[in-house]
C-alpha cells in the first residue's frame, strides 16, 4: 500500500513521509538476551494520507480509541468528511463510572519520598516507598489489583528490591502475586495464559483462598500483553496502580520526525497546530 501511494501521489505527499534506518536491541525469547537488529522505516506522519480514502467514501466517520488525544490536533489532521464538514462535529470522551471519579495522585507511605517513577528518582527510597504503597493499598483493596511499570527491567528492578527487603513477602500474604512474562514465545505464551486464567479465578472466588488472602494482584507492564486488549471486570480490577506515565521516548526519531512535521505544517497555516499528549 505505501509503494502505491508514493508512486501515484508523490509530488504530494512526500511531505508526508520519511525513511530511516534504525539500529536497536530486541529482545530474543530464544537466548533471553538483547540482540542488535537494523530496521528500514516508511513513516507516515500525517493521519490524513489514509484518512483520505475513508473521507470520500462514507458520509459519516466514528473513531474510537483510548489514545486519540489531543482532539483538536487530531481532528485538524484529518480531512473533512465532505465540503461541508472541516472537523468532526461532536466529540465525546469516557466518563468515570464513580462519582466523583476515583483516580488521582495521592501521599500513601511514610517514607517521606517522592513517589516519582522518573530516571533519576529510582533508587532504594523510591523502591522502599512504592512497596510499602502497594503493601497499604492491598490491605484495603479487596479481590483483584493491577499495577503497571513502564518497562520490564524496572518491573523485574523493583521486584527484586522487594523479594530482598522483605516487600514481597509482605505482599504474598495479603494478595496471590502474578507477573506478566517477558518475551512472545510458545512456553512464555503458555505462562501468560495460565496465570492470567489462575488470577481471574482468585479474584472472582473459583478458587479456595489461603488464609489471610484478600485476592490477587498482577504485575504488568503498560503497552504490553495485560494492558493491551484484555478486560478485567468488576473483581478482577476493583484498582489499577500506575507506577509512571508511559509516554513515548522524546528522543525516539519517530517521535522527533513528528513533532517536526507538526511544526512545519503549523508555519505553514496548514491548520496542524503543534499540541502534543500531556497529563
């Protein structure tokens, strides 16, 4: 589809597109190590090259995502639906189901630290003081607790720091602990199913709990198996824990070439203006 694309409308839109070559480390399930690999990119940067096809055939367009902002960003990248429309008329966004909406920012250990999931924030206080919170929350939480990290490595960072200081076990005897397996394989798919299929049976009470076990809790990573298409209901997630905002890496090139094209149309008054996702 690119190669038709650039070949039929290039003088318009090659604007629009950008080659690179990338060298990264993936990680190999096999080996269980990080290997060097090289990639060819075709970025698409503007949402309106395929959106385009879509606004011309159909009268009316609903999207739906949990990533789409922000709106006014967005809705100026695309083309209108017809002559008449520049932007989509209505836009909706999902409304908490507790009033009012329990989420936020909240002091919940007596550490004294800063409970932020930053680089250069995470050593032992920061270890120390986000056990103790999970600890305090599982307490009072009952059935299921989901609790995400940024990446593997600071996941496994942090369980390691609490297995060592006594953390873990603390957690063990309040909530069956599960974490999400790293890499796509057949013996780590296997894993991920079972313990995903164990968790939901603590949570909804199909299985006989120990003493003293209130439910369970699932270590995850945002962006990875559990966070992506999986729905936990009711018991399953009566909390969700997030330890850091998973933005993308500002240094990424397909981030930089974005912010750029963004940039660009903007001093053009090509109505793109230059907002980009905050919290």
């Amino acid at each position: 589809m690119v190669e038709c694309l650039l070949a039929e409308e290039y003088q318009t839109r090659q604007r629009d597109f950008k080659l690179a070559l990338t060298r990264d480390e993936e990680w190999n399930p096999q080996s269980k190590v990080k290997e060097p690999v090289v990639k060819l990119h075709v970025w698409c940067l503007n949402p309106g090259v395929t959106f385009s096809e879509v606004s011309t055939k159909c009268r009316s367009v609903i999207l739906t995502s949990g990533t789409l902002t922000p709106m006014e960003s967005l809705a100026r990248s695309l083309p209108p639906i017809s002559e008449r429309n520049t932007a989509p008329a209505m836009s909706l966004t999902n409304a908490s189901c507790s009033s009012p909406p329990a989420a936020g920012a909240q002091k919940i250990n007596n550490s004294r630290c800063t409970l932020s999931s930053s680089f250069q924030n995470k050593g032992q206080a920061y270890f120390i003081g986000l056990g103790e919170s999970v600890v305090i929350l599982s307490r009072v939480i009952p059935d299921g607790v989901l609790v995400f990290f940024n990446s593997y490595p600071t996941m496994q960072t942090l369980i390691r720091e609490w297995k060592a200081n006594g953390i873990w076990s603390r957690i063990e005897k309040i909530k069956q602990p599960y974490v999400e397996p790293r890499g796509s394989d057949k013996k780590s798919t296997e894993e991920f199913e079972k313990g995903i299929a164990t968790y939901r049976s603590i949570c909804e009470g199909k299985i006989p709990r120990r003493n003293g076990i209130t439910g369970a809790i699932y270590f995850a990573v945002h962006r990875g198996k559990v966070a992506e298409g999986i729905d936990f209901a009711d018991r399953q997630a009566r909390a969700v824990l997030l330890c850091g905002i998973p933005f993308p890496h500002f240094k990424d090139q397909q981030i930089k070439f974005k912010k750029k094209w963004n940039d660009k149309m903007a001093s053009k008054k090509e109505k793109v203006p230059t907002a980009w996702p905050l919290v």
